[in-house]
C-alpha cells in the first residue's frame, strides 16, 4: 500500500516551486532591494580558479563566517577556451558549480564576466588565439573582437542560465559585470571607445538576465549600467546616475606580490576604516578585493613578475586559513554596520563638521530612528567629542566609531578588541604522539608530527615555550615553517627540548622533524 498519489503530486509541484522561486533585485539610490528588502551588501572576492574544489566549502564557509553576504569572482577566458570554440569547465574551472556552492551556503554571488578581467592574471584572461586573429584590436568598437567577446559572454550567460544561477531564476547571482575598469583607459581609444562601451551595454542587457548589470571605473556607464568604484578609499565616489546605489566593487585589502618586492600588507585598522567611511558617505555595497587570494597556478599569474602566491593580504590567506586580526576585525565590523541597515538604507543623511576634520553623520528613519558614524579623519590626531546627551567619545586619529542609536559605540575602525594582559601563563596544548617504532615500523629513520594550535592572546604567546620530550635521536623544531631549532641526544636516550618561541594570533602550525639513526641495542640480553 502506498500513500495517495495526490499527496506526492502535491509534495512535487511544492518541491519545484521552491527551486524556482524568483529573487527579485531591483535598487534605489540608497539600497539593493531584493525580495522587496532593502539591503547593505559585504561581499568577497574569491576567484574559483585560485584554489582547489576541495578548498571551496572551507572558504565559502569562512567568508559566511566572516560576516559576508556575497561572494564574487570573475571568468577567465583563457582558461575555458584555451583553443578557440574548445571549452573547458573541469576540475576548479566549474564555475557553475562554486556558484552552487555559494548558494547552497545562503550566500549571494557577483559574477564578473569582463571578458578582459585584468586581476594579475595572464593577459588579462584574454586567450592567445584571440590575440592572434588576424585583423583584430581588442576592446574597441573592433567586428572580429566584439564578435568573440560577443560568443563568450553569451556562453558563460547560458550556462548560467541552464544551472538557474541568477537571482531571477532563484539562483546566487544579484549582480554582473561586463567590461572591466575601462574608463581608465578609454581616452587612449578615442570615439571608438565611446561607441565599444555603449555596445557593451547593448549586448550585455540583450543577454536578458534579470539582474542589474554593473560596470567598474566607468564615468560615462550608459543607463541603466551602474558605475561602480575600484581603489584604496572609494567614500567621495558617486555614481553618474544619482538614482544609481553607490558601489565599491574592489576594496583593495592588500595587494599582489612582485617578485623582488616588499611583501604587501594593508593592516586591518586601515581596512576597517576604508568601508566604514564608505558606508557613513552613503554606501550600500562593499567587496573585498580579495577576500581569499589563493593561488596562481601554472602558467596563470600575469605579468611581468607576479609571483605564484596571490595572498594579497586577504582576509583568508592563501590557504584559506583565517589571516588575524584583519579576518576578525572586518567581522566585528560588518556585525556593527549591520545593526543600521534598515536605517541606512531608508533614512535622511545628515553630516555636521565638528572641526579639525571631525564628522558626525546621522541617519534618521521616518520613525525617528538613528544610526550614526563619527569620523574623525586627522592623520594625527585623536579628538575628544562631546555629543552632549549623545554621550562623550575618544576617537583615534584615522577612524570612524559606529554609534548605534547615535549614542552607544558598538566599533571603532582603530580600536581592536584585545585580552587583558598578564594571564597566567598555562599549557596551552599537549600532545602525545606515538613513538617511531609504532608509526614507521622501523622503514624509515624520520618522521615528520605537525599540529596547529590556535591563538587569541598574543599579549601572552608571542613569548612561549615550546617543550618536547622525546625518545628519539634528534629533533627539529619549526613554528609556521620557521626553523627555530634543533637538539640530539648525546647518548641515545630519552632527552627534552625546548625552547622559546612567538605565536601569533590565529592558527599557528607546530611542526617537528623526529629522526632515529639505529635502534638501540639491548646491551643485558648481549652480554649473556
Ligand atoms: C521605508 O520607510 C517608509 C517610511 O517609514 C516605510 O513606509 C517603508 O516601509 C520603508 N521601506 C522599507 C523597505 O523598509
Ligand atoms: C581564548 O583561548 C582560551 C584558551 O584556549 C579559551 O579558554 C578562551 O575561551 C578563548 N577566548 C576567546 C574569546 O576565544
Ligand atoms: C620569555 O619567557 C621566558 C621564560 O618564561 C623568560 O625567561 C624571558 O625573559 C621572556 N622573554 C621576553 C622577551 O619576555
Ligand atoms: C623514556 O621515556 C619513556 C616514556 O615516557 C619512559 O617509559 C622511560 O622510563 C624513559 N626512560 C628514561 C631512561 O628516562
């Protein structure tokens, strides 16, 4: 005996129906309206090329964690038509499914197509038998390029479309791009620029895909495109088009490494004060270029000189583990902004110049609700202000405090939360592995333990001992794939080492090189 089939009809069509329901992206000059809500948006770069499938879940999980809504990537062109009309979407080319993955997360999406994306990839992702065609000139008003761009830009949108991956079709997608930074250069083209970006335009809202399509460092964005902004500090950025919201693309978080260069590093107060001072200046959207880096593999980093790490001091390193403090500063942040959203998006702005290049910007609801920042913008100096029945505030050179309501601090982009200093130092994790004999059956003379152990407290750690107590014959010591020593057994015999070292806050990754050179001989039994 089964159930009745109605009951089964029934449960299928509901099924269906939730697969299918339709997000709705619309937005005014204050908000991304989606399902009739108006919204602020953290979003992430992620460019699903740069790591593993098997780092994808991690990563998209972090970036939740982390306190994003979205996340972005681009295309590369390159990669999925490496000889021309022969495509390949394999491996950490299928972008269908990291977009899955992000929404299956509850997480939106961005999709960049470019196709020309720059992002310190090869040629920009541009393939080489593109380069090579006779007659062409890429990104201009060109017959032979726009119809290859034309060819991939549409096949990217079909499969798109054929895994229900915009929002119009209950997919992750909220917003694409086309073109990419082209305003910058666009003068060097003359009118055959104007007229290549007005095409662009045409041929991406053609692709009829429900979602508002963005361009990024474009001045002249044809309606209904929306111009968004690239850079360091994108708050005295506005749109071409005042109903358009406001929109940072690329934060930039760190920045690409060069061989032969300092390593980059953009500290998490910086970061924090970059968004910050966007949102109080109107803001709806914010994306972390990057938020993983990852890495270019093969012959993908583009040139001349970039190094295969692309880590750019993102808030997940390259291996997408948490990069501290930044990763938890910009969580304490987005958690802060977010407590005014519905104010933000739907409020009256009001900015009053208290001196000394002090903001305070109130935003004000039709109920009377209030959501402020206090900015105070001096390179080097703090201010003390008094908001009267606001309360009174200490706000550090270069930062912005959040006051929720107008009168509690909830952040301050410079100020990040630490422990109280002089704890009590204790074991922070013990660990006992089996010895040589029991893991390698004597096959070989090393073995490598690793472990990771996480920090919160480097007031404490940054001077900690490391204590081994071992039986083999020599040991090497590494802390986050640093030597910091060695010691053998003059003997033989059991021996500890130890030694002081400095853990940083977040995960810190321990590691050992044991070796034994000849087991012991047992001298009793022999003398007999
Ligand atoms: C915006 O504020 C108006 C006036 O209070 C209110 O009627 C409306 O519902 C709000 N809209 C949203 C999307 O919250
Ligand atoms: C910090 O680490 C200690 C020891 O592992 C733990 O007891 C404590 O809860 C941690 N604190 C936070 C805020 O994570
Ligand atoms: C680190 O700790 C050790 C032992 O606890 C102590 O002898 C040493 O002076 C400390 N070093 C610093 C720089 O604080
Ligand atoms: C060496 O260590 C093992 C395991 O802790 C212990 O059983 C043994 O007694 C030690 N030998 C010496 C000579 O200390």
């Amino acid at each position: 005996m089964g159930s009745s089939p109605w009951v089964g009809i029934v449960l299928l069509s509901l099924a269906f129906m939730a697969l299918c329901v339709a997000t709705e992206v619309t937005y005014d000059a204050h908000s991304l309206i989606i399902n009739g809500e108006k919204r602020i948006i953290f979003s992430g770069s992620v460019h699903y090329p740069r790591s593993t499938v098997e780092m994808w879940p991690n990563i998209i999980q972090k970036a939740k964690d982390g306190g994003l809504d979205a996340i972005e990537s681009y295309v590369f062109w390159d990669r999925h038509e490496p000889i021309r009309r022969e495509y390949d979407f394999s491996g950490n080319l299928n972008f269908v499914k990291f977009f899955k993955l992000v929404q299956e997360a509850g997480l939106y999406a961005i999709l960049r197509i470019g196709p020309y994306v720059c992002a310190e990839w090869n040629y920009g992702g541009f393939p080489i038998w593109l380069h090579n065609m006779p007659g062409i000139e890429l990104r201009t008003d060109n017959p032979i390029y726009k119809n290859e761009m034309q060819i991939f830009t549409t096949k990217i949108v079909s499969m798109a479309k054929e895994a229900n991956l915009f929002a119009s079709q209950g997919g992750p997608i909220i917003l694409a791009q086309i073109e990419n930074e082209y305003g910058n250069i666009m003068v060097d083209y003359g009118d055959a620029g104007k007229s290549y970006i007005k095409w662009c335009a045409q041929m991406a809202l053609a692709q009829n895909i429900g979602v508002p399509w963005i361009m990024c460092q474009q001045h002249d964005a044809p309606q209904p495109m929306i111009n968004t902004c690239n850079g360091y500090y994108c708050d005295q950025f506005q749109p071409n088009n005042p109903k358009s919201p406001k929109m940072f693309t690329e934060n930039w978080i760190g920045w690409f490494q060069k061989w032969g260069q300092r390593v980059p590093h953009r500290s998490a107060e910086d970061s924090a004060f970059s968004v910050t001072r966007f949102f109080q200046n109107g803001g709806i959207l914010n994306n972390y270029y990057m938020y993983h880096g990852g890495t270019n593999f093969g012959r993908t980093a583009g040139g001349p000189y970039i190094t295969t790490s692309y880590d750019y001091d993102a808030p997940l390193d390259e291996y997408g583990n948490l990069n501290q403090p930044k990763w938890g500063h910009l969580k304490q942040l987005h958690a802060a902004i977010k407590l005014g959203e519905k104010i933000l998006t739907n409020g009256t702005r009001t900015d009053k110049d208290l001196g000394n290049q002090v903001t305070l910007t109130t935003y004000t609801n039709a109920n009377g609700e209030r959501f402020c920042f206090l900015s105070n913008i001096n390179n080097n100096q703090d201010a003390n202000v008094d908001l009267q029945q606001d309360g009174k505030y200490i706000v550090p050179s270069w930062s912005v405090t959040i006051l929720n309501g107008c009168n509690k601090e909830v952040f301050n982009t410079a100020k990040r939360k630490r422990k109280t200093p002089c704890k009590e130092r204790e074991v922070l994790k013990q660990i006992n592995f089996l010895s040589e004999k029991e893991l390698t059956f004597d096959v070989g003379d090393y073995l490598w333990y690793m472990t990771s152990v996480d920090i919160n407290d480097t007031s404490i750690w940054s001077n900690a001992t490391l204590h081994v107590n071992t039986m083999g014959h020599t040991i090497r010591a590494y802390v986050n794939g640093r030597h910091v020593g060695y010691k053998f057994s003059q003997w033989g015999g059991n021996f500890t080492y130890e030694k002081q070292v400095s853990l940083k806050e977040g995960p810190n990754i321990i590691t050992l090189l044991s070796a034994t050179l000849g087991l012991q001989i047992m001298v009793q039994t022999l003398i007999r």
